[in-house]
C-alpha cells in the first residue's frame, strides 16, 4: 500500500504546472526550479500551498479530512478564540492520511498549488476569497466578549503569512486573517500611502485572531473552517462559489529554507514547459514524528 501510495505521489511530482513566479521555466530539473526561481541564501525560506475545494459543509472537507490532523498544537485559549470564528487549524507530520492525499492530487481549485519564495521576517499574503460584492459577517477579538457586525464592499480575504527561521531547521509562521475591502467614504487617490493601505484600498488584519507553527520541513499547516459556524469570519476566509455551488476551502502549507541542501531532500523530477510548481505532496511518502509543539 505504502509503494502504491508512494508511486502515485511520485507520478503527482512530475505532472503539476503552475507557480507565482513571473520568470518561465524551459524543461528545468526539480532542483534548478528551486534554485532559480527566487530569492536564497541563509534568509531565505520558501513556502508551498495548496488551497483544497469541496462543496460547502461536505464531510469530507468538513469532517474527514482533520480526523488525522493534530489540532492541540494551539493553546486551549487560541483554539478556542479561532473555533468561535469559525476557524480550526492543525498540524500534520508524516504519512498523509489517504483523505488529504486525494485532495492534494485533486485540489478542484482555481489556484491549486503554488509556491512563494521570499526573505525571513516579509510577509506573503494568500488570498482566499473575492471579492465578494457585498460581504457581512461577525468576528469575535476576545473570549467571552461581545461580536463586532462587519460589512464591507469588494471584499478580498487572505491569510497573511511571516516566516521566521527557527532552531532546528524549523520554520516559525506567524499567520493572521485579513480582508482587503472597498471604502468608498474613506477613498483616497491612486499614490495614496499610509498604514492600512494596499492598493489604495484599506485593510483590515485581525491580529486578535493571529496564531503561530513552528514547522519542520516534512510537516503540513492545515488552516481551514468550521462550516456549521455560519456567517462568520472563518467562513467568509474559506467559503465561496465556484459558479452557483457554494464550496468550502482550506489550505495545505509546507515551508522550509530555500538551500542548496534543503532543495536535495526533494525528488528530482522533469518539469513539462512553462512555469512550474514545487508540489506539497512531494514529502508525504517520507514517515516521521513530531518532535515538538509550536
């Protein structure tokens, strides 16, 4: 079973397409793709997603996809804060159950799998949903305080995400929820600067909800939603419509340094012509424990 899995996730190595790099790849080993697509050096880390769509409230996205996912590497209080927001996040390492290895070899979502590249203590924003015409939803900033009613215009949810190099090969990221968003009261000029601004547009980052793992290169991040939530926040991240379907998502993570020696624990594959991805599921076939706990 372990080779027929192994098997398959290999075959997966060398069939994917698709990065976030602007500069295009012509018949380019594995490694060579790694190596030049993008900042490297001692600060620098690379970062791989996933974004996964089955149909909202579905047990497979909802229910059966976490039953293998550790998601007590949250303090008691984090966990809770988020659950009330309709998030949950979680931590895999080793052998991927059978249920997200489907849904990596078959994300069913316009942006699948992707790969940034960037320098320790920067920022890539991953942008989930939207824009949605006319967003209203409920946030929670505090355990047994009283909800905020949020409603925006042109709303764009993402999960911003900041690496940090940690001990042991480890990988700190720090991530939060925010949503970019139309005001037209508050409208200000194309060139117009100041904080809280992305493209002329305001931002709101909900550092009430930001959360922290401290990964390994062999483990996933898995953030997604708590669909029977309802309206809020964790909903409006990962929810959506793929045409008239309402879908739920959730987003597969595996960051590592971007070193000639970590780029030489991956398989080496042939990339089809154009740009080309580093797949998450490249490391699923290798076993090992958790050592420790963000």
């Amino acid at each position: 079973m372990r080779r027929a899995r192994a098997g398959l996730l290999g075959l997966f190595v060398l069939t994917l397409a698709g990065c976030l790099n602007d500069r295009p790849v012509q018949n380019a080993s594995w490694y060579d793709r790694f190596r030049s697509g993008g900042p490297t050096g001692p600060d620098a880390v690379f970062i791989e997603y996933a974004v996964i769509e089955r149909p909202a409230g579905s047990a497979a996205i909802n229910r059966d996809a976490w039953n293998s996912i550790d998601e007590q590497v949250l303090s008691s209080e984090t966990r809770a804060l988020l659950s009330e927001n309709g998030l949950r996040v979680g931590i895999v390492g080793g052998m991927l159950s059978s249920d997200l290895e489907g849904f990596l070899a078959n994300p069913k979502s316009t942006i699948g799998h992707r790969q940034r590249r960037l320098y320790a203590g920067n920022p890539a924003v991953l942008t989930l949903n939207g824009p949605i015409p006319q967003s209203e939803f409920q946030m929670l900033g505090v355990l047994n305080g009283s909800p905020t009613s949020i409603n925006l215009e042109q709303a764009k949810f993402a999960l911003s995400i900041t690496p940090e190099q940690a001990a042991n090969g480890r990988i700190k990221l720090t991530c939060v929820p925010e949503v970019e968003y139309q005001d037209k009261k508050h409208w200000t000029p194309p060139g117009a600067a100041g904080m809280g601004w992305l493209n002329n547009k305001p931002v709101d980052k909900f550092t009430a909800l930001a959360f922290e793992a401290n990964l390994s290169p062999r483990e996933y991040l898995v953030v997604g939603a708590f669909h029977e939530r309802g309206p809020w926040l964790g909903n409006q991240l990962f929810g959506g419509l793929n045409g008239q379907e309402k879908v739920q998502r959730l987003i597969v993570i595996r960051t590592g340094r971007a070193t000639e020696d970590e780029s030489k624990i991956l398989p080496i594959g042939r990339l089809p012509n154009g740009d080309g991805i580093v797949p998450i599921a490249s490391q699923a076939s290798v076993s090992i424990t958790r050592g420790q706990k963000p």
